[in-house]
C-alpha cells in the first residue's frame, strides 16, 4: 500500500516536471501564435487584440501561474487555433487514438508472443529463423511506409479492407458514450457499425503494432531462452513433462516479466508512433491533432496533448509494476 | 588492478571469436561496412544529388537512372547514395551525445548516490514519460528545422536510457571484488569511474548503442517526414520518402529506394546489437 | 491446423451473420437511395476551425459555411462580375453627403428553425462580427468603414446601410458575397448565447442559417455531415445528405475516389490529376482561382534585393513554364502582374519572357555578377496548384542559381513563416495570396501600398507613386477611369516591384463521372444544391 502510494506521488512529481518542459519548450518558441490564429491577411490590431485576449503578453512566470492555477482546477486552457476548451478536444480526439492503440497492443500481443513462444521452442531450425527474419524487419521498417504500403496493397489493389478513417462514409457514427466505436457500436446494439469499425482498424492497428510486434518477439523468444536454461526448467524436463508443458507452466510465467516490461514501454512508444500512423491512415486522434497544435504554435494543446501522453504512460507503467507482484514467482509462491 | 587488466584483456579476444562465429552480427557487421563504403565513397562515383532535368521527371528505373527518377527529375540512385553520409551521420552522432550525456549522468547518480541520485533519476524518469515525438516535434519547431536540431531532439529524448543502464552497472560494480580493491589501493572517486567502472560497462553500451544508432535514424527519418528535419534538396532519406510519397502512384521507386534504405541501415545496427549482446552475454540467445 | 479452418469458418459465419442482420435493417432500396442521395468530399480539411459564418475565414469553412447560409447578395456559378440576389431581391445604392447609402429589400426567406428572416437578423449578423473582432471582421470595419451604427432597420423587410466616402460601394456589395456576411437565426444565436460571445461557441458545431443545407453533426477530424435544410428557399432536389471526409494525404483521396468510397476528391498533385483526365471513370475539372503564387523580394534598404535590377535579373531567370507545363502539369496560368486573370484589371501582358543572358546582364549592372546567397523562405506542405512547396522551392533554387543566387531553403509551418514575414525579416520568400474580395482592390492595396502593411510592406517595398496609384483606384467609381489607373499600377509593379508572380493556379477537383452539376467558382464557393448523382 505505501508502494503503490510512493508511486502515486512519483507520478504526480512526473506529471508536474512534464508540464514544466512542455511549458519551457512551447513558451522558448520565438514565434508569435497570435500570427498562427488570425491568418495571413489579418492586420496588426487583430493581432494585438488576439494577444490581449489571450493574455498571451503577460510575463511568462505570471502566465505558467495562471496555466498551473488552471490545470489544478482540472482545466486545461483554451486552445488558441481551435477557441475550444483543451479538455474538450482532448475528450473528442484521444478515444479515436486509444482505441487504435489498445488494439495494435493486442495485435502486437497477439502476434509477438506466439512468435516468440515458437522460436524458441525450434530454436535455431526454420521457424526460429522466419520469427527472427520478421522480428528483424518489423523492428526496422519506417512505419509510415508500411503503412502507405498497406493502403496500396490490401485497400486500393485487392480491396480487402477499407480505407482511411474510423468508419465508412455511409455508416454514421453511433451516439458517443466512450467515443471509442466498437464499445459505442455494441451499446447502441449496431452490429453493422461494429463490424465496419473493427474492419477500418485492421490495416492501422496492425502497422502500428508491426514494430512492437516484432519487439516483443525477441524479447519472448530471449526470455524464454533464458528461462528454459534454467536449473529447475532442466528439472522439469527430465522429469518427463513435455516441453509444451514445461512452457505452458513454468516458462511463461518467468518470462512474463521482462515481456511485460517491454508492454508498458510499447504503450507509450505506440502514442507517440500514433503520430505518423495517423497522418497516413486519416485517423481522426491526438497524433493529428498533436502535429496541427504544433504547427500553429497551439501551445496550450501541444501542453495537453503532453499531459495526456505522460499520464498515459504513467498509468501504464504503474499497472506493468502492480502486474508484476501476480507473476513473480517469489511473491506468489510464498 | 593488474588482475582486472588481463581479464578484460582475454574477454576481449574470447569475445571477437565468439562474434565471428555468430552469423547475424557478422551480416550486421559486413553490411555496415558496406553502407559506411557507399557513405563515404558513392558521392565521388556520382554527381550532384541536386541536379534537375525536368524532361525526364519521374523516370522508372533505366540504364541511365539505375533506380528511376524523382517529381525533380533528380537521379533517385544518385540522392540515396549521398544521404547515406546524412542517415549514418546522424545515428552515429545523436547516439554518441546521448551516450556521453546519459553515461555522465548515470555514473554521478551511482557513485555520489544520496540526493544526487535521486534528482537525476527523478528527471529521466520525466524524460521517459514525455512523449518523444511530441517532445521531438517541440524542439524541431523551437529552433526551426534543421538537421542540426533534428539531431539535438532525438538525442534529448534517448539520453535518459543511458543513464539507467550505466546508473545499473555502477551499482551491481562497485561491489565488486576489483572496484573495492582499487578503492581501498586510495584510488580516487574519478580515477575508479574511468579506469573501471566505465570500460566494464562497455558491453552494454556497445549492444545499447548499436540498436540506437538504428532508432536515432528512424525517429530523425520519422522528423524529416512530417517536414521537422533536413531542408530541401538535402537527400535525408526520411524527407525523401515524404516527398516522393504524393508520387508513389506514378513513381513507386521514387518513395521505395530511399524508405529500402532506411530499412536495411537500421537492421544492420540492430543485427549488430543482437550479435553484440549474444557475445556479451552467452547465456542469452544462441 | 484443423482448428485454425473452424475457426476462420466461425468468422466466416459471423460475417454472414452480420451482413444478413444488415440487409434486414436497412432494405436494399432504400440502401441504394442513400448512395444516389448522398455527396462524399474527400479532401483536407484539417484548417475547418469552426462553422460559424462570422467567424470561419478558412477555405473549407467557407466551403461549408456558403451551404447552410444566405448572404444578402452573392456571384452565381463562375460569373464573378455580375452580383446576383440571394437574401435580398433588391438593392439601390444612392450617393448620401457623407458618403453612400445602400439599400436592401429582402426576399421571404425561412431558416432552418422555421423562423423568417427579417431585417433584424441581418443586422444582428453584422454587428455580431464587427464586436467580436473575428478574424474576418476587418471586412466589414477596416474595408467597407461600417459601424454597429451604420445599420438601420426601417421595417422588417429593409435593411439600410450607410459607408462613408472611404469606402467604395461596389468593393463593399462584393464583400458582403462573403461568408462574412452570412445571415444567423438571430433568435436561434441568443438562445444559445454564453458569457455574451454571441452565441459563437454554439454556432462553431451547430447551424442556424438559411440556406440548402443544415449541419447534422461534425466529427472534428473525422467528416463533417451537412442534411438538407426543408425550409430552404434554395432547393436540393438530387442531394440529400453530403458529407465532407478528412484525407490530408492525396494518395488516401486517389486511392478512395478509385475504389468509389467518395464522389469528389479536393487534392490532387498535379501528376495524379494528369492521370485522372485520361480515366474515363472520373471528370478531372480545372477550376479557377484568384489566387496568385508568388517570389517576395525584400527590397528594404541594405536586403538582397534592394536594387530594382535585381528583383527584374529574378524575373528573368525564374522558368515559369517549366513550373507550370512540370510541376504543375498544365494547372496554372502564366501571369505576370499583381491583378490576377479574371478580374477587371488584370494585365495578360509578359514583360519577362525567361531570358537567362538578360538576367545575367542586370545582375552585373546591378553589381552582383559574382551572385550572393540568400535565406529562401517556403511554407511546409502543399502550395497552391497541388505542388508539394518543396518542389516548387527546389525547382525554383535551381533557377536562381543559374544567374549566381545561392537560395537556401528554409521550410517553415506556416505560422512561422508568416510571422517572420510580417516583419519585414524574409529576404526571400515563396507564398501565395488571394484577393479578400473579387476586386482588383483585394490585390492593389496589399500588394502596391507600403502603408497598408501588407504585402509591399513586407517586403520593405515603399514607392509613394504605387501608393497613390492604389489608393486613387480603389474608391473610384468611374469604370473606364479605373482600368485605366489599374493599367498603370500593374505596369509599375511589374518593372519596380518587389514581386516575381510564379503562376495563377488551378484547383484540381476530380470527380467520378456519375456526378453532374459540380461547379466550383474563383472565390472557391461549390453549390452543393446543384449537383446530382448517378
């Protein structure tokens, strides 16, 4: 319990110092957002008035005081480029991006630990080399090429799969409750919506998750690899258990840990791997709306879409060390 | 002290013919010396990489333009050659920053330990919890985009794995039997950092550093995509594929060369990595 | 293996499943009635910031913003010289002692609400905008001179307007065709009114308007659903329901428009277009723009480009028909004057035919045979045309560098440029422009006056002749006299100024060729009520 209370105020100390670079980053920007907001045609009073409103010409100390009063209040700002309330942006654009990134962690899951599982099992004869050869590849192929690929290939050519965006044209979006379709779809008791939503995350879902895919095939097939040269795993063997069990009973629990080690740090590389994702594949989620803020020198957005990518992290993190305590052997043999 | 000299000097020689034996590091290790070759040599056996000829834009690929042209006309062959230099240029160098960086970091937090250790790790605990790209995008739009600054950014994002992995290493050496030894012959707190605990720290640098030079080229090529990086015509093999990418329909080896590019430098470092670590680390793989 | 079969036949089943469950739902008619009946735009939408008439001044919230909303006068299809009626069925305009006074009777007209339109919305429409400051506010204050005070109601069905002798009263009915001008339920925007923004929030998402069409809802990000307005004076008889889909990349819009996911693609690059016109599947439409894409040369006192034979040795060098007949595959007009083809004013004449040894000869007059290495300043992204910016900026560095100028280009995100621009701190910079109103006005004043602040301000450009010249021709009145003085600020420009007009760019639009009735005009207005679908 003071674990999980120590962690609780790491991650609010956390949370504070990623406001703070966010903060230093966006404010070192020498260029002026008001300029970003009005166009280019606006004249010199529109910009000042959009400064003064925004009070954007007060000191940069008084204006982190007012942001953090704000932000303890559960209020992020207004964004400059949109005139919406951070908080309600972020509520419109981070389901789209955490949908798509809970499934590509299930596809990478899906994939990587049964690849893993199995090149190490066959280590060193054919299956091992085709789990390797596709750890290796995934691991080094720019995502958005393969994703500018996969739209190619299994969209425009065979017509496999849909295209961009969450949803087809014709299929209107169900009534939000989540925000993310396929939870909204079943409550709204649409099997078509469904269905159509889970067939557009196919193609992002599985490039974004192709790198941790192959990430978190190594990392099974090596930890796995460790495990079974293990004293009582050799033990276990010669006992006569088949190595199918010797997997199933021991060696996955062991290895356990260090895959889901690299699980917590996938959620937070696959946020930010969002990014690129989503620009190719439309997708309407806090990668785009990330990009937009930062090319209109959006500060307070970029500082929300910051926050919320490092309490996502945090989050993740600390589930990963409490999913720790239920693997250990250590702890849950004694 | 003269013990642990020998020591690592053996390691060293059991290591590289461990390391030949171990086939993916040493495809890792030839197609490397291959790229740095090409990097090094193909911008004398080529022309400008610059050089326009709109009466053959977009060119599939031919005796006269090996892998086709691009949107410009420009010699697709020619661009992914000279960015070669660009690519390996900055892996290599964003991941020395962030290894001397990380490793200065880390190795204060492990020996002063105390309040010095606790600050430090508190930061790269910040560091890892921002959102690289994000972070990455920030600094890029902050200093304008360069490549200098693309570098700058991806170094500032991967300096804090550094200073995990040496703040590890001190800790689990200085107990040991050698470092205590030189501690107790009077050595000094700097001498005992840099004549023992850093160079045994060097294998898992090396395999860090290896699979980092690959990640550095990917996050800069992922910059140089979103139009955060080098600066037109500069042959940054991200920027090209981005650029080239609006074509893919018409030119598909336009996009296709350069993204094969970054493909195949980036799985020659992390081949590099795996065989490293397999040779550090016997128990693990093989 | 046997259990990786049942499996696949399980979703196999579960498909078939949901299909049949589908096709219960919806019968197959009525499934094929809604395709005919609906309009899918696939394009980038990514500057839609909000829908409020008053306040969007982005083209796609413009775009959207001219379907849900009457203006009281507006251009019809691509005729932008003849003002037609809309709201009002009428108007007069009578010279007054301070200035002029116009006059509008307005037509019977119902919003979406069901409520008329009276003479009290447009007003509330007006000064709604002039006391929020919007971004397009400077229209209706700093061009046409009104004030809150300006507007009067004599009845319900008249609304007078009163502009002082600064104000030209043709510039300021061609203005009011703007979205700027769009006529609110003003009952409607008081009931949704928050802490006195006049109801902005709420319009941002919702429609209150008059025209064919009304917001059904808008998915940032995701696509925008317009319905049909019932009440609508302006008819939609073929469409009923037109969506707006975000897709920033054009490969996502080429690859949707081919497998028929949407009807009308928004972006193509010039090569895909080029592509498209062979395809009997699509009608590839070239559509006219004011728009101008341009060098601005800092000509400021101690810049690269303060001698005058220097900005002219550039014009010279630059390979206009390269860029166009290349990069832009045929989608831009060559020009060389700062009034664009299509509006009264405009100049077809080429001063500059490309001419390298010329340009050569002026940069060794003008001292700089040994050339000089200068920042090149260029947006990130697309340009006008369809042209990748970066493409346009290499192809144009390549140019330059033929007479001795080493351009280094700096790509910056918009905002950047722009700021960096507004200083007075690009030496040289590739950007576009387009008239705030179809005038020759909405270029000679930015473009001519340094005091202005606009362009020539910009780019340190002070020449007290243009100044006059542009400020002469603004208010004029008398047509003949007009052209006249227009002819002599182009003719100044194009020796002196601090411009090189690349091109005056087409909009690519494909659309599949079932579709009929699509027209898009120079302002960028498309009236979706006019199109059908096969």
């Amino acid at each position: 319990m003071t674990y999980i209370l120590r962690r609780l105020a790491l991650m609010v100390l956390v949370l504070w110092g990623v406001t703070l670079g966010a903060f230093l980053i966006s404010h070192a920007l020498p260029s002026d957002p008001a300029a970003a907001a009005m166009g280019n045609n606006a004249r010199e009073e529109q910009l000042a008035d959009f400064r003064e409103r925004n009070g954007l010409n007060k000191p940069l100390a008084t204006q982190y005081v007012i942001y953090m009063g704000q932000l303890l209040r559960g209020d992020m700002g207004t964004s400059l480029r949109t005139q919406n309330g951070i908080v309600n942006d972020l509520r419109a654009f981070f389901p789209a991006t955490l949908e798509l990134t809970l499934v590509a962690v299930v596809f990478a899951v899906l994939i990587g630990l049964p690849l893993g599982v199995i090149a190490a099992l066959y280590q060193g004869r054919p299956p091992d080399l085709l789990a390797r050869t596709f750890a290796l590849l995934g691991g080094a192929t720019p995502v958005y090429w393969l994703a500018i690929l996969a739209l190619t290939l299994f969209h425009e050519r065979l017509g496999w799969l849909p295209g961009p965006g969450r949803l087809d044209v014709y299929s209107l979006a169900p009534p939000t409750h989540t925000g993310l379709v396929l939870i909204d779809s079943l409550l709204a008791r649409d099997p078509a919506v469904f269905w159509d939503g889970l067939r557009h995350l196919i193609l992002p879902a599985l490039v974004l998750g192709a790198y941790s895919a192959a990430l978190l095939t190594r990392m099974t097939r090596s930890a796995l690899l460790e495990v079974l040269s293990q004293d009582y795993i050799r033990t276990a063997r010669s006992k006569g258990l088949t190595p199918a069990r010797v997997i199933g009973k021991h060696a996955v629990r062991n290895a356990a840990l260090p895959v889901l080690t690299v699980l917590g740090s996938l959620f937070g590389s696959l946020l930010t791997g969002a990014v690129l994702t989503e620009t190719i594949f439309s997708w309407p989620g806090i990668g785009g709306y990330a990009t937009t803020s930062a090319i209109s020198l959006d500060f307070p957005a970029v500082m929300g879409v910051t926050l919320i990518a490092g309490l996502a992290y945090s989050v993740v993190n600390l589930l990963v060390d409490l999913a720790y305590g239920f693997f250990d052997p250590r702890i849950s043999f004694s | 002290m003269t013990a642990a000299l020998v020591a690592e000097r053996g390691t060293g020689s059991a290591v590289w013919r461990r390391f030949r034996r171990n086939s993916g590091a040493m495809i890792g290790l030839m197609l490397l010396v291959l790229l740095v070759l090409l990097a090094v040599l193909g911008p004398l056996l080529v022309g400008s990489p610059s050089t326009q000829d709109l009466a053959v834009r977009l060119a599939p690929p031919s005796a006269a333009h090996l892998l086709g042209t691009d949107q410009l006309g420009r010699d697709v062959l020619t661009r992914v050659l000279s960015g070669a230099r660009i690519s390996l240029g900055i892996g290599v160098s964003v991941m020395l920053a962030s290894l001397l960086v990380g490793s200065a970091a880390g190795l204060i937090a492990g020996l002063l330990g105390g309040w010095w250790d606790e600050v430090i790790m508190r930061v790269t605990d910040i560091f890892l919890a921002f959102p690289g790209l994000i972070l990455a995008m920030a600094i890029s739009a902050a200093l304008g985009p360069s490549l200098t600054n693309v570098m700058i950014a991806v170094a500032v994002v991967s300096w804090p794995t550094y200073a995990r992995l040496i703040r590890a290493q001190v800790l689990a050496l200085r107990e040991r039997e050698f470092v205590e030894a030189a501690r107790a012959l009077g050595s000094s707190q700097s001498r005992v950092a840099f004549r023992h605990l850093l160079p045994n720290s060097l294998a898992p640098l090396l395999v860090q550093g290896s699979f980092d030079v690959g990640n550095a080229i990917l996050t800069a090529a992922g910059l140089g995509f979103i139009g955060f990086g080098a600066q037109p015509p500069t042959p940054e093999w991200g920027a090209m594929v981005s650029e080239t990418r609006n074509y893919i329909a018409q030119a598909p080896w336009a996009s296709s060369a350069p993204a094969l590019a970054i493909l195949v430098t980036v799985l020659a470092f992390n081949l590099l990595g795996d065989g490293l670590r397999d040779v550090f680390d016997p128990r693990k793989g093989v | 293996m046997s259990q990786q079969t049942a499996s696949a036949q399980k979703i196999h089943s579960f498909s078939r499943g949901l299909a049949l469950a589908l096709s219960l739902g919806l019968s197959l008619a009525s499934a094929q009635n809604a395709r005919q009946s609906t309009l899918v735009i696939g394009g980038d939408f990514s500057d839609l910031i909000t829908l409020d008439p008053g306040v969007s001044y982005e083209f796609s919230g413009s775009l959207v913003a001219g379907n849900l909303y009457d203006t009281l006068v507006i251009y019809e299809g691509n005729d932008l010289k003849t003002l037609k009626p809309r709201l009002a069925s009428s108007w007069t305009v009578t010279p007054t002692a301070t200035g002029s006074r116009i006059t509008f009777k307005l037509r019977d007209a119902k919003f979406s609400t069901g409520r008329p339109v009276t003479a009290a919305d447009v007003i509330y429409s007006l000064t709604r905008v002039i006391a929020l400051k919007t971004p397009s506010s400077f229209l209706l204050t700093d061009v046409a001179n009104i004030t809150a005070k300006s507007l009067s109601a004599p009845d319900a069905k008249t609304v007078v307007m009163d502009i002082p002798k600064t104000a030209n009263p043709n510039i300021v009915l061609a203005l009011l065709t703007f979205n700027v001008a769009g006529v609110v339920d003003a009952t409607e925007a008081k009931a949704h009114e928050v802490k006195g923004d006049f109801g902005t929030a709420w319009l941002k998402d919702h429609s209150a308007g008059s025209g064919p069409f009304v917001l059904n809802r808008w998915d940032r990000s995701a696509q925008v659903a317009l319905d049909v307005n019932p009440n609508a004076f302006r008819k939609s008889p073929n469409i009923k329901r037109v969506i707006l889909r975000y897709m920033t990349e054009s490969a996502a819009q080429q690859s949707s428009l081919n497998s028929g996911e949407i009807d009308v693609a928004w972006n193509y690059t010039p090569d895909a277009f080029k592509a498209a016109q062979s395809n009997p599947k699509f009608k590839a439409l070239k559509t006219d723009t004011f728009m101008l894409s341009y060098l601005g040369m800092n000509s400021a006192k101690g810049m690269p480009f303060e001698d005058a034979r220097v900005r002219e040795a550039v014009r010279y060098a630059v390979d206009q028909d390269g860029i166009i007949d290349s990069l832009l595959q045929g989608l831009g007009r060559k020009t060389q004057t700062i009034v664009p083809i299509g509006l009264t004013g405009s100049d077809p004449k080429i001063y500059y035919p490309s001419n390298i040894a010329k340009a050569k000869e002026l940069m060794k007059a003008a001292g700089k045979a040994d050339g000089f290495s200068v920042d090149f300043l260029v947006s990130t992204g697309s340009c006008s045309g369809g042209v990748p910016c970066q493409d346009l900026a290499a192809k144009i560095q390549a140019d330059l560098a033929k007479i001795g100028i080493k351009a280094n280009i700096k790509q910056m995100v918009n905002s950047e440029l722009y700021t960096t621009y507004r200083a007075q701190k690009a030496p040289l910079i590739q950007a576009d422009w387009s008239p705030d109103y179809p005038d020759a006005d909405g270029n000679g004043t930015p473009l001519s006056d340094y005091a202005a602040k606009s362009l020539a301000w910009r780019n340190g450009w002070n020449n007290p002749q243009a100044s006059k010249l542009a400020q002469t021709a603004a208010i004029e009145t008398n047509a003949a006299k007009r052209l006249a003085q227009y002819g002599q600020l182009t003719a100044l420009l194009a020796k002196d100024g601090p411009f090189a007009i690349l091109y005056q760019p087409y909009k690519p639009v494909v659309i599949q060729a079932g579709v009929s009735g699509f027209s898009r005009n120079a302002n960028g207005d498309v009236q979706f009520e006019k199109i059908s679908k096969k």
